[in-house]
C-alpha cells in the first residue's frame, strides 16, 4: 500500500511538473496573446491540480491535506478569473496605447 | 562561497541598482520603484546578518531580531511607498505629468 | 532516492521552468503577456513551495504558498482592472483655479 | 558546488536580471510587472534564509499590495509619459553609476568581512522566550522584547494615512476614498470577489493566531485582511467607507492604543514600560495581536485606497 501511495505520488507529480514545463514552453512559443493566455491556463490548473494530488498522500490529515486542498481551490479559482479578464482586456482597443503590436482580433 | 555570502552580495548589488535608478530615472514612478528595490537590498543584508547568527533556537535558522526589524521595514516600506504614489496621483490631478522639471518638458 | 529528495527535485525543476517563462516579460509584447509571465511564476512559486513544505516537513511553508496563492492573482485584477478604465487626459487649467502651487 | 548553492545562484541571477528590467524596461506597466515578479523571488530567498516570517510579509505586503499601489498609478500615467523621454544626460549617467558601483561595492566588501563568529541576539531570545508563552521568537522580538519598535511602527502607520488623507482635493475631505472606483468588469471578477476573501479571511485569522507559535502574526495576517477588503472594493461589493466615519478612524487606533495603554500600565504592574506582567504575558500578547491585526489591515486597505474624493471627481478625473 504505501509503496503504491509513493509510486502515485512520483508519477503524479512528475505529470504536474511536465504541464509546467508545457505551459512555459507555450507561453513562450505560442503566436499571440490568446493562444499563450491557453498555455497558462494548462499550467495553472492542472500543473498544480497534479502536485497537490500527488502530495495529498505525504501529508497529515486532515489540517495539511485540507490546506493543500484550499491551495490548489484559490488558485483554480484566481487563475479562472483571471484568465477571462485577461483574456478581455488583451481584446480591448485601451491596450494599444502599451502594445507594441496589434492585439488579436 | 556559501549562499549566505551569494544573498549578500544580491543584496549589495540590488542597493548600488536601486540607487542609480532613483538618480537617472525619469519620472516619479520608476523612481518610486526603484527606491523600492534599494530598500529590499537592504532587507536582504539584513536578512544575511539574521541567517549568520542563527541556528542557536532549536527550528529557527535565524537570529529572530534582525528578523522582526525586517518585518517592520517592510510594512514602514509599504506606508512610504503608499504616500509618495498618494504624492504623485495629485500631481497628475493638477498638472497631467509625473514629473516636476519644470525646463525640460515645458512644451507639452 | 528518497522521497523528499524526488519533491525536493521536482520543486527545483518547475521553478526552473516557470524561470524561463520570465523571457516574456522582456519580450511582451503586451502587459498582458507580461502578466501571464508574473502569474505563471507564481502558481510555479505555490508548487514548488507546497513541493518544499512537504519534503522539509515545514508547516509554514504551505501557509506562505497559501498566501502567495491568494495574493497572485490579486496584481493581476488590479492590472486589468486598471487597463478597462479610459485614459487619462490632463486636467484643464479652469478645474483647479486656486489648486496651482508652481513654483 | 553544491546542488543547493546552484539553485540560489540561479535565483540571485534572476533577481538581479528582474531588477535590472525594473530600472531599464520602456514602458511603466512592464517595469511594474517585472517589480512584482521580483517581490515573488524575493519572498523564496526569505524562505531560503530560514525567514519564514519574513517571506510571508515579503508575499503580502512586498509582492502583493505593493503590486496593486504601483498598478494603480502607472495605467494613469499620460500617455507621453511612457514612451519617449528626454534621457539623463551622459555625464550624470556616468556620475551615477560610479557611486552606485562604489556603494554596492562597499556594502559587498562589508559582506564578505563579516566577522566571523557572527554577532547575534539569538542566545538571548531563546532564554527570555519562555517567559512570555509565546513560541515564535520573531512574534516575541516583534510584541515583548523590541515591542518599542513595534509601537511606533504601528503608529508610523496611522501618520501615514493621515499623510495620504491630507492629500484630499480640496472639496473632497469627508467623502469615500476615491482610488479604488469599481471597474465595469463583469461577472467574473464578481464571483472572485464573492469566494476569495471568505477563504482570506479564514487565512488571515489563521496567519494572526498561528504567530504565537509558528511563523505569522500581525502584520501578515493584517495583510491578508487588507487585500480581501480592497478585492471587494474593487468589484464593486464594497464601498470605501467615509473617512469622516468614527468607527473607521476607532479602528485605525485601535491597535496602537491598547499596545500604548498596556505599556504605559506595565510602568506599575511590571516594573518598567512596556513589559507585561509574567503570569498574564500570553493573554496580554494576545490581546494586543488581535488589535493590531484589525488596525494593519484597516490602515493597509485605507493606503491602498488613497485620499478621500468628492464624488463627483468621478466624471472629472482620471
């Protein structure tokens, strides 16, 4: 049992860390603002979402698991907000004043 | 070299950056920001005189002291930062610039 | 390998990586961008602090990522928030008659 | 060279990189970002120097309400004022980057010659600790041994919205704060305003109790509370309140007074000012923290609020 909790820790976190690494590679390489604004997302959500899963076994219950929990709760729910305003605001003509290039349309 | 002496000398070179942005930049804001990172440099030498003298308290690594002033600095940090944009939001009301030179920009 | 060492490692690489996403605060080309190069490097901060707090057993950890988790997002509503507002034009002279103190 | 000494020359590297951008970037915005980026950083070195409590002030105060401070005036700078500008002239560059260099590197010479043991209080702290019932040493600095630093500490706090209310328009002084106007928005930032700050709050509370014993306290949990007012005030759910109102500027003082009034009744019950009577240290603490924490975070959110409006400013103003 514990070496099957351990096994899904490392993969689990190992997956978590890969979507990082997705997400900055496509915040990187991803043409305009939309598109890398989808990487980011990627990241946000299931990067994290993943290592908080594979760190749930690993931690007393129930204050670190519930802390872990609430953890990864804010930033979905930061990250889901945020990504919509942004995803407005990088539409909006009063950006252009400090864009160096056209927004998407 | 330890990273002790590595977040000093951050620290050193942070204040010298700070320093020369408060005196070239133009406009109160950059100015603002970079007397922001001066300060942190120095809460960062600080925070590597608290770390050499720590380690005595069983799961402190830090001399709590130093410690407590940083935290201090750093809520004083935020009053001052806070003023000087309070400062500078009623120069836009009164006169639509960030800057006081009076010779330089008179043309706009 | 230890099990600490493998979070211990794995906290280094995701900060690593969300590091080099930084590139894109020098590139833009908008704030927005900028933003999303702050913002990953924060959620990568969480993980990799949550990473650290259990590898080191430190309960604070997981609080200072709790608060970095709740604080993250709050630069990036005031930037959009901010930006959806028109721009500022100078004030004309006759709105503050009396409120002129040049020196 | 060790895998840990790597790791943090690679975070010093980034830092330095970020704080170069900060002095150098074009635009306002970007070199904001690039400051709030840093202040992220800044708070994993603090967790690297074994500062907990330092790191959690640096996340709250350093990275995040700075950040929104900051925000908040570069999006209303003119827009000449972020491109193109007269550069300082040659000489003064040269000038200036010769003092800098001579000041970072003395301060670097003064790092690598620390002497060697390091001074430190430490020893002490940890044989008077016992005596106050607390568990965090910081928290014991902060409230018990350096509480004169405290004291005026929070009540630089107090000056400072005072400062920044003396900053009113002319016909503004009585009115609601007028920075944080709610922006049309929408639903979303709505609902984040609505779930976020009851779990803030819970955080917060939690950060103020914590300190006794581990890393946290006053200050990081005011902040906390700051930051979930000034979200609500932000989209809308909450109006700034008049600062003519009496229970806000009861509030402010609140903290401060109660630290004042049981320093000054320590000069009869404990010998000396400031210090508390043994059997009665930790409640008094206590006391004491919850009061500070209530009146950091209605300063902090009172900063970040800036100077009362008239409300007709609205149509008029940036």
């Amino acid at each position: 049992m514990t070496l099957a909790l351990t096994l899904f820790t490392l993969i689990a976190i190992s997956l978590g860390a890969i979507f990082f690494l997705a997400g900055t590679v496509g915040l990187l390489r991803f043409p305009d603002t939309l598109t890398r604004l989808h990487a980011l997302t990627k990241a946000d959500n299931l990067g994290l979402g993943l290592i908080v899963l594979g760190l749930l076994p690993q931690v007393d219950w129930p204050v670190g698991g519930l802390k872990l929990i609430a953890v990864w709760l804010v930033v979905l729910l930061a990250g889901a907000t945020v990504g919509q305003l942004m995803a407005k605001a990088a539409r909006s003509d009063a950006w252009n004043g400090s864009t160096d290039l056209e927004p998407p349309r | 070299m330890s990273s002790v002496t590595l977040f000093g000398l951050c620290g050193a070179a942070l204040v010298g950056l700070g320093l020369y942005g408060l005196i070239v930049l133009p406009g109160a804001l950059r100015r603002i920001i970079a007397f922001n990172l001066l300060g942190s440099g120095v809460f960062l030498l600080f925070g590597v005189i608290a770390r050499r003298g720590g380690g005595v308290i069983a799961g402190t690594g830090s001399d709590p002291v130093p410690q407590a002033l940083i935290i201090t600095g750093l809520v004083v940090a935020f009053a001052a930062t806070a003023l000087a944009v309070a400062l500078l939001r009623r120069l836009l009301q009164e006169t639509g610039r960030d800057d006081w030179d009076e010779d330089e920009r008179s043309d706009r | 390998m230890d099990i600490a060492d493998f979070l211990l490692a794995a906290a280094v690489f995701v900060l690593a990586t969300v590091a080099l996403g930084l590139t894109r605060i020098l590139r833009g080309p908008s704030d927005v961008d900028r933003m999303m190069a702050a913002q990953l490097l924060g959620t990568g901060g969480v993980a990799a602090l949550l990473l650290l707090g259990v590898a080191t057993d430190m309960n604070a950890i997981t609080d200072l990522a709790l608060v970095l988790a709740l604080l993250a997002a709050f630069a990036s509503v005031a930037l959009v928030a901010d930006a959806r507002r028109p721009e500022p034009e100078p004030v004309p002279d006759d709105a503050h008659p009396e409120g002129k103190t040049r020196t | 060279m060790s895998a840990a000494l790597i790791v943090d020359l690679g975070l010093t590297l980034l830092i330095l990189g970020l704080g170069v951008w900060t002095v150098a970037a074009r635009s306002n915005n970007g070199a904001v970002v690039g400051y709030i980026a840093y202040g992220l950083l800044v708070a994993l070195v603090w967790v690297r120097l074994a500062a907990v409590d330092v790191a959690l002030t640096e996340a709250a105060i350093g990275s995040g309400l700075t950040g929104l401070l900051l925000l908040g005036v570069a999006t209303r700078l003119p827009r000449s004022a972020r491109l193109t500008r007269p550069p300082t002239g040659l000489g003064t560059r040269l000038l200036a980057g010769f003092l800098s260099a001579a000041v970072a590197g003395g301060l670097a010479a003064v790092v690598l010659l620390l002497p060697d043991p390091a001074p430190t209080l430490a020893p002490s702290v940890a044989a008077n600790l016992p005596a106050t019932g607390l568990g965090n040493p910081v928290t014991g600095v902060l409230i018990a041994f350096r509480a004169i630093d405290t004291l005026l500490e929070s009540v630089v706090l107090v000056f400072a919205i005072i400062g920044v209310w003396s900053l009113a328009p002319k016909d503004g002084w009585g009115e609601r704060p007028g920075w944080l106007r709610p922006a049309p928005l929408g639903s979303a930032l709505t609902l984040l305003a609505q779930l976020l700050p009851p779990i803030g709050i819970l955080v917060g509370i939690h950060l103020f109790w914590t300190g006794a014993t581990a890393p946290g306290g006053a200050f990081q949990g005011g902040a906390v509370l700051a930051a979930m007012w000034v979200l609500a005030m932000i989209a809308g759910l909450a109006r700034p309140p008049a600062v003519s109102r009496r229970w806000l500027r009861l509030m402010l003082v609140a903290g401060p007074a109660l630290f004042l009034t049981v320093g000054i009744a320590g000069i009869w019950l404990a010998g000396a000012f400031l210090a508390y009577p043994v059997a009665y240290a930790k409640p008094l603490i206590l006391v004491i923290e919850a009061a500070l924490t209530l009146s950091i975070a209605a300063a902090l959110g009172l900063l970040l609020a800036g100077p009362p409006e008239h409300p007709s400013a609205a149509e008029r103003q940036p």
